[in-house]
C-alpha cells in the first residue's frame, strides 16, 4: 500500500517493482526478484522458462501488474507460476487503478 500511496497509478509495472525492492528491504521482508522458474512436460525440463517478479519468504509469489483491473488471464499466470515453483501461496498487485487492487491465491 506505500508503494501505492507514494506513487499511484500510471506508471509503468517496472517502476513498481523497482519501488516494492525498496519497500521490501526497509520492511525487513526477505525476498528474490525475477525469478526464472523452471518448467518441466513429462519429467524434462523445456527450454524455456517462467520470469515471476517476486518470491517473498521462500514461500509466497508476488506478481505485479499495472493494468485498469486484474483480469482472469492475469490469475491464471499466478496459478501457472505456482504450479511450476511448487509454491502454494501467491498474490496479485495491480497498481494500474485509482485504488490498489489485490488478489490471493491458494493452490490446492
């Protein structure tokens, strides 16, 4: 919500991120960025791969997005990256409206 706050709407999704690195790091909150995520078909690894923006505590993904709302497309892309991190827990941010939006998600 700081970041939300400080910055609202109209920027582009990197210049949230690139705000949310420092919201992290003053709030203690332990995470990666950019993370390559694996993706395997049948037991072999693809010659691709998933870019999530954030893994908070190891144990949540955070995805950020700068549109006019979270659309169905944009959960579906969360479910997918908690499929392939093997991580339960992930949560939308949409700084691209008036108010700050947010969807979690559980898998499983």
């Amino acid at each position: 919500m700081a970041v939300h706050s400080e910055l609202g709407c109209g920027f582009l999704e990197s210049v949230y991120r690139a705000a949310l690195r420092i919201q992290f790091d003053r709030s203690a909150v332990a995470y990666r960025h950019e993370v390559k995520l694996q993706i395997r078909y049948q037991g072999e690894i693809l010659d691709l791969h998933y870019r999530v923006d954030f893994i908070c505590f190891n144990d949540v993904i955070v995805e950020v997005k700068a549109n006019d709302t979270i659309t169905s497309r944009d959960e579906a892309q969360l479910l997918n990256y908690l499929k392939a991190a093997k991580i339960r827990r992930g949560l939308i941010l949409n700084f691209g409206a008036q108010s700050l939006q947010h969807k979690r998600r559980v898998l499983g």
